[in-house]
C-alpha cells in the first residue's frame, strides 16, 4: 500500500486564469501596445444614438475594425465620419470584455487627403440640390439701399475692419454685427444660429431688424472653411426671409453656403461694394438728373411758346373782332330809347283798356249774382235735408212694423238720430251762413281794393301829382298839332279846369303868329 492516495498526473507547468483575468491581461496588452495609434480606412456603418455617442466600423478590403467616440470626443471633431468616407483615425485600442471583442477609441477624424473631402462635399452639394435649396427662383433681390446691414463674422479679424472701412467710403450705413467663431467645431452652429436671429428680429423694434445680411470669413484651406460647408448653415441660408449675400474665403474658394445665398462675392470688401453704392455717384447722377431736368424744361417752354405765337399769328386781330358788336351795341342802344317809349305806350293804352272794363257796377251785379245762387243752394239744402229725413222716417217705420219687440228700443234710436240730424243740420246751416258772410266779407275787401286800384291808377290822382289835361274842342290833345288845329282850349287841373277861350285859326306854313297868341 502506497502512502499518498493517487493524484492525476500534472498537465504543465502553464499557471491557470479566470475569464475576468484573462480578458484584463489582454486588455493590458493591447493598450500597451498601442497606446496611441493612426489607422487609415473606410467609413462604415455609422451609429448615432440618443446617448450623443458615435459607432462606426473602420474597413478595408480584408479587415474590419469597430470603432466608437465618445460624447465630448464628437463635440471636439472637425469633421465627422460618414459612410463611406476615407479618413483617418486617431486614437487607442481597448478591448471590451462584454463581447470579447477589441475596438479603436477615436478622438479625431481627418479625411484620408482633399480628393476624400471634395468627394463628400460633392455628394452633399448634389443631396441638397435635389432638395433645391440652389434654385434660382428662391434668391431674393438685393436692395438698393439698405438702411440697416448684418454682419456674421469674427469681431476680431481683419474682415469685419475691411467691411466697416469700405461701407464708410461708399455710403455710411448703419451696421449690426453678430459675433461668431468662422473656424472649428463651433462654427456651424453660431454661423446658422444668427443667420435665424437676424431673421428673428421684429421690425419695428427696440433692435432695428437688418436689411440685408452679409456671412463673411477670409481666406484659408478647405478644412478651415468646412463649417461653410455644414448642412446647418446651407439650410438657415436658404430659409432666411432677408436678402443674404456670402463671402467666405477668397475668389477661388467655394463653399455650400455660396449656392444657397441671394448673392455671391469673391471677397468681404466685394461685398460690401454690392451692399450700398457710391454716394458721391449717386449725388452726381441727381445732379446730373436736375440739370438734364431743368434743360428738358426750358427747352419745351421756349418750343410751347414758339408754337403759341405761331398760332397768335393765324388769329384775327382783336379790334377786328370788337368792331362789329361794337357798332350793333350802338345801334341797339340808339333804338333803346325810342323802344322804350313805345312799349310803355302800348301798355298805357292796354292798362286804360282794362281799367274802363272795371266798374262798379259789374262788381256789385256780380256779388248780387252769387247771393241768389248761394241762397238758392241753401234752399235746396233744406229740401234735401228734409227730403233725407222722410226717407229715413219711412225707412225706420218699415222696420218698425218687422221689429215688434224691439220697436221701443228702435224708435228710440230713430229719434235720437233725427234729433241729431238736426242737430249737425243747425250746424251746418250756422256754418253755411258764416260761410256766406265770410265770402261776401272777402267779395267786399276785394271790391274796395279794385275801387283803391282804380282810384289810384286814375287820371285824377295823376292830376294831383303836378299834371293837367289838355282838351281841344272836346277831345284830349296829345299832340302840339292837334293843340294847334283846335278852335278852343281847356285845361283841367287837379282843383278844376280853365278855358282859354276860342282861338285863330292856324296860319298857313311861313306865316309868323299873331301878336297876343300864347303859342
């Protein structure tokens, strides 16, 4: 019998370790190793979770390798890994143990040379193209002559100077200045940012709202300038309300936001020369405006007046034209006297014409004649009266006889109504007779005014007034011939008439008056 039990036989002197302290050992290693490596691949399968980390896979055509940045390594990058992208990677292998896997910790990202970022940059031109955010119908003009102009740029650079410089020698403006960082991780977002802030501006305001912005940055590489170039600031350029003018870089330099602007310059300066134009031209041109105005003005008011003496000249002269109503309107007024003469003549003889029709006489037959008429019309009242209540008499004793029992009732009533026939038949016959003397009172005032008129318009009041009447052998003289042919004179007065007794008669033609004749 052996002393020691039996025991399996020894496999080798290779110590034993645990998953934990394996997976650590080669963890170790590896970090070791490759502390800090550059690795040269293709970009693919990209990874943005909501945790702000980025996945990604480095590939080749033979290998692939995972690859993950953290959150506060992807806000640092210049320029973010997309699929299908040549870049290169710097960073560390680590492994993790979860899955037994190993993996690169990228802190930069670089593309693989210019040929890698033209290729993305195209393909990114293309892809907002097609959304056409370059179209031409969606530019807006540049005004003329902004009042107010934005500026998005670096407030310490030589740009911002370059722009304030050649506003103030062309024409003064008043300029707002966004401050914003031009290159780096940081340039996209506070480029896009004002671009919406400017347009945020309510106009009217406390801040006066820009017309015009200007996106500006000078001159560098490709890589210096690719915040120009992010999706972002493409977007906020294409959706900015204001007129927009891009100037980054230099002539040759061409980023995205260029297409999506209203306006291009090759340089800051340039843009501000689209910005505003010349004040001393544009004096110049008003002046030039107001002289060629005032020549414009002169020359057709000598032209007007050139063409007004040419027509003076076809008209006929004045006098010419005055002469002839001249000599109608003396002639007219030579026969204006006698016309009236004899107008008021003819209406003398109608007046007296009329005024022997107006006797008294003829009024008071014609009074006379509306009393018989007005009482004969009374008369036929009262028999039609009469004659209206037999009718209802006869008529209320009809019904009497088919009203039986109410025959108290009704006669009743058929004599209130006759009593109240009457009554308004008292008063139309009071109204009647107020009636006709009323009339005959209007008929009275009336006849005294016609004997006032006639009185008045009389020969005799004419008398009164310091004139006489002249009658020979009987009849009126109106004439020194008729007075000359009568055998006797009598003239009336308004006291009475005097006779001049009979007179001579009248000599023949050339024969002189007798001695002791009034004529």
């Amino acid at each position: 019998m052996d002393l020691f039990e039996d025991a399996p036989a020894p496999q080798g002197n290779q110590p034993e370790y645990t998953v934990s302290e394996l997976s650590g050992a080669v963890k170790r290693v590896i970090e070791g190793e490759f502390g800090l490596v550059r690795v040269r691949g293709e970009v693919g399968r990209v990874s943005r979770p909501a945790s702000g980390h980025l996945y990604f896979d480095l590939k080749d055509d033979r290998s692939v390798i995972a690859a993950i940045s953290w959150k506060g390594q992807v806000a640092r990058m210049q320029v973010r890994p997309e699929e299908g992208m040549e870049v290169v990677a710097t960073g560390r292998m680590t492994t993790f143990p979860g899955q037994s896997k190993y993996q690169l910790i990228v802190e930069d990202v670089a593309p693989a040379g210019a040929g890698a970022l033209m290729a993305m940059l195209e393909k990114r031109r293309a892809a907002l193209a097609a959304e056409g955010l370059f179209d031409q119908e969606r530019k807006k003009p540049i005004p003329y002559l902004p009042g107010v102009i934005g500026v998005v740029t670096s407030p310490s650079g030589a740009v911002i100077r370059d722009i304030l410089h050649r506003l103030r020698d062309r024409f003064p403006r008043h300029v707002l200045i966004w401050p914003v960082a031009v290159q780096g991780q940081a340039c996209a977002p506070e480029v896009s940012a004002a671009i919406r802030g400017f347009n945020a501006i309510e106009p009217g305001g406390p801040v006066p709202r820009p017309d015009l912005i200007i996106v500006a940055r000078g001159g560098g590489s490709l890589e210096d300038l690719w915040g120009f170039n992010e999706e972002i600031v493409v977007r906020a350029a294409a959706a900015s309300r204001i007129p927009l003018i891009s100037a980054v870089g230099h002539e040759t330099d061409t980023t995205l936001i260029d297409f999506a602007a209203d306006r291009r310059a090759p340089t800051p300066t340039a843009a501000a020369e689209m910005a505003v134009p010349v004040r001393m031209e544009l004096l110049a041109q008003v002046d030039g405006f107001g002289a060629r105005a005032v020549r414009a003005v002169v020359a057709g008011v000598g032209l007007r007046g050139q063409r007004l003496r040419d027509l003076g000249r076809a008209l006929p002269r004045a006098e010419a034209l005055v002469q002839g109503p001249a000599q109608r309107l003396d002639l007219w007024a030579g026969r204006l006297g006698a016309g009236l003469g004899m107008a008021a003549a003819r209406k003398r003889r109608v007046f007296e014409a009329r005024a022997g029709l107006v006797r008294p006489e003829l009024l008071l037959g014609l009074v006379a004649h509306r009393r018989r008429d007005l009482g004969e019309r009374v008369a036929r009242l009262d028999g039609v009266a009469e004659r209206r209540a037999e009718r209802l008499r006869a008529r209320l004793d009809g019904l009497a006889g088919r009203l039986e029992p109410s025959l108290a009732r009704i006669v009743g009533d058929a004599e209130r109504k006759v009593r109240d026939g009457r009554g308004k038949l008292a008063d139309y016959a009071e109204r009647l007779e107020a009636a006709v003397d009323a009339r005959f009172a209007r008929l009275d005032q009336r006849l005294e005014a016609l004997d006032r008129t006639r009185v008045t318009l009389g020969y005799a009041e004419t008398l009164k007034r310091g004139f006489a009447v002249v009658r020979g052998d009987g009849a009126v003289v109106t004439s020194k011939a008729a007075a000359e042919r009568a055998a006797a004179i009598e003239i009336e007065f308004a006291d009475g008439r005097m006779a001049l007794g009979a007179r001579p008669k009248a000599k023949k033609p050339g024969e002189g008056p007798e001695q002791g004749s009034l004529f």
